[in-house]
C-alpha cells in the first residue's frame, strides 16, 4: 500500500471513529435511499444491509462495503458468505486500518496485513462449514503464492471429495501445474490456471442466475425454475446460494399458486429451508415459510409483527423436515475485528417512512442487466423460442442435493 493510500484509509477510519451521520456515509443516491427504505441503517434487517454493501460494491465503493460486511459479521459472525466477502476484500488489499477500544472505551487504531487476515478468516471458514466450496480454491491460491505445494495440494484433495467438479476443470489443470516441477513458472502458471477456473464458474453460475432472474419477471416460472438448478450446477464460486435457493423458493410458490400442485408447495418450503443453511435465519426465506404454514410466533417474543418473532419458530420447521443442518459458524467468535459503525452513525434526519418504490425483483433484475459474454452465450443457447411458459406445467423435477 503506498503512503497516500494509507493516508486515506486512516482518515477514514478517524472519521468514522470521531462520528460521522448516516446522511453523510450514504451519500445522496436514489438507489440506495431505495434500499434504506427510509430507515435508519441499525433499524434494517441482516439481509437489507447485504444488499446495500452489495450494492456499494457494485458501484466500487469497496471501503463502505467492507465497514457495513464488518459490522453484519460482528453481531451475526457465523453468517459465512460475508465473511467469504471479507476475506476476498482482505486478500486484495495491503495494510488495513481499523479502529477499536483501549481499557478506557477510547478511540484507538490499529492496523493488520490484509493477506494474513484475509487467510485467516478463509481458514475459519473451512473450520466452521467444510462444505463451503468457494474458500477452498481461494485458499488453494494462498498456498500456491506461498509456493506451499503440500497444503495446497491437501485442500485440492479435500475440496475434489466434496465436488467433483473439481478433478475436471481449471482447477485440475491448476493443480497439476503446481506440481510441475519441470516448470520454473510452476507456481505462477497454476495461479492462473485456478483463477481461470474461478472466473469460468463464476461466470457460468452468474449467467444462469440472471436468465433465470429475468425469466421469472417474464412470469417464465418453469423456465426460471430449470435456469436456477442450472446455476446450482456451477456452484464451485457461488458464495450466495442463499439468494438462489430463495429464488427457487419464490419461484415454486408462483407456480403452485398457479397449477395447485402441492408439490411445489413442499419443493418452496425445502428450498427457503436450505437458503437458511447459507444465511442464517435469512429473513426472506423466513416470511416466505411463514406465509406458507400455520407457524406461530415464539413465545418469547416481544412483538409478534416482526421477522425475528418467527426465526426460532421456522428453524423449529426446517429441522422438523429435515432440511436444517447443524449451524456451527461464529461459535468461537471471529478473528474479524469488532466494528464501531454502528456506535458511530447519529441517526439519519427525518425523511418519511416512504415505501420502496421496487421490490427485492428489481434489485435481482438490476444485476441481471450487466450480463457477461457468458451469459448473452446461456441466452443464445437456452433455446428460448421454444413456446414453453408458465402454463405448461409438468411433474416437479427431483429435489437436487444440496
């Protein structure tokens, strides 16, 4: 990190540090004044403030992102798809500034290697959900850039039992590079082979997503349905199959609704059950189930008109069902610092409880829209002239394993 660089990540942190307002954090932009829905940010749910780091994301604004991903890890740290974001921020970045607390409940700054960090928290991850498939190449490429062919070739092994894909791709090719000792650019050749690997299912999982993302504003509910198992298929980079599980939720219920087949009324509540093993307790998943079922409120709850007031309750559902596995993510803390935004951010000035003008589908038609040359090929290809629509309806296809 060069000396200006770190100069600005100082004064961001001094400013956050010192108080700053959420008016000033979230810059004007009708967009994201879209996503706060006029709230203030403590008052949003975990998965509204994914989308609005998402959406900072997209627009390049990397370090807001990483303030709002730290601030979700730090009261929910066993939400691993945004430590997966963390750690990526991490690994791309040198020195990182953060601030925390002395024994007094000061303001103090410290800083931390961003690949140390970003390492750490990928192997954290692998310790708290080994079948998290995106962490492993990424941490494959770690041990490759540290010429440490043993624990990469360790994970390779590990994450080839776990998906198979991984034994006939780039990753393979990668692999075998690695172990090339005739090649005195062995190391350097097998990174590029792996994030060639890495950008392929990327890419193919993306594309197929957003056909299907755009598919079901069509109202191509069957089509929609096939293009979301076809994402699921390219599922080696995917850190957000929660969305796509949800999706596929979403989607069942629209055609039950319309063919008043119980079956795909069972395959939504399956697959909201399963979006929550990516994303804990993912609040649209949630309402979906709840909406679905008789479930009451827990007896615990202080107000039975919100979203939390049915988390246990729905868990309670999914493991009934047997599409709840064992959540031990964030158990044993994080190595994530702890983060102060929330401390900092004074509440926003008055602007109306406005409505959100567009619902959660023009956020997932938004990302559709930047379509890559991958997926302009998928739409090409998927044979879209063919007449099939909602209407025609045939027997659900078996429930993928997840």
């Amino acid at each position: 990190m060069s000396k200006i660089q770190w100069i600005v990540m100082a004064a961001l942190a001094f400013v956050i540090s010192c108080g700053t307002t959420s008016q000033s954090f979230f810059s004007e932009d009708p967009e994201l004044e879209n996503l706060l829905k006029g709230e203030d940010y403590t008052a949003l749910t975990v998965a509204d403030k994914y989308e609005i780091a998402e959406y900072l994301m997209r627009k390049g604004d990397v370090e807001k992102a990483r303030a709002i991903y730290e601030d979700i890890v730090t009261y929910n740290p066993g939400l691993i798809p945004i430590k997966y974001k963390l750690a990526k921020i991490y690994l791309s970045s040198g020195e990182l500034t953060f601030t925390g607390k002395d024994e007094d409940g000061k303001s103090m700054h410290f800083t931390k290697s961003g690949k140390e960090l970003g390492e750490a928290v990928l192997r954290e991850i692998l310790e708290e959900d080994p079948s998290f498939l995106p962490a492993y190449s990424e941490l494959i490429i770690v041990r490759m850039a540290a010429q440490d062919t043993q624990q990469a070739s360790q994970l390779y092994r590990q994450v080839s039992e776990l998906d198979k894909t991984y034994i006939s791709a780039d990753y393979r090719v990668g692999y075998l590079e690695m172990l090339n000792e005739s090649n005195s650019n062995r190391f350097e050749d097998a990174i590029k082979a792996m994030r060639l690997g890495q950008k392929t299912y990327s890419d193919l999982y993306t594309s197929y997503k957003n056909l299907a993302n755009i598919q079901k504003v069509q109202d191509l509910d069957t089509l929609a349905y096939q293009s979301y198992l076809k994402a699921l298929e390219y599922r080696t980079e995917a850190a957000d199959l929660f969305s796509a599980y949800h999706e596929l939720a979403d989607v069942c219920v629209k055609i039950w609704q319309h063919k008043k087949d119980e079956s795909y009324k069972t395959l939504a509540l399956e697959y909201a059950c399963m979006s929550m093993d990516y994303f804990a307790d993912y609040e649209p998943s949630v309402v979906l189930i709840k909406e679905l079922t008789n479930i009451q409120p827990g007896v615990d709850s202080v107000s039975t008109d919100t979203v939390s007031a049915y988390k246990a309750p729905v868990r309670d559902y999914c493991s009934s069902i047997g599409k709840s596995k064992a959540i031990t993510g964030g158990e044993k803390g994080t190595v994530i610092p702890k983060s102060y935004l929330r401390e900092t951010l004074a509440p926003r000035s008055e602007r109306g409880k406005r409505k959100a003008s567009a619902s959660n589908t023009k956020w997932v038609v938004g990302g559709a829209i930047a379509m890559t040359a991958v997926g302009a090929a998928v739409l090409l290809g998927s044979g879209g002239g063919g007449g099939s629509n909602a209407s025609g309806l045939g027997a659900p296809p078996t429930f993928p394993n997840p």
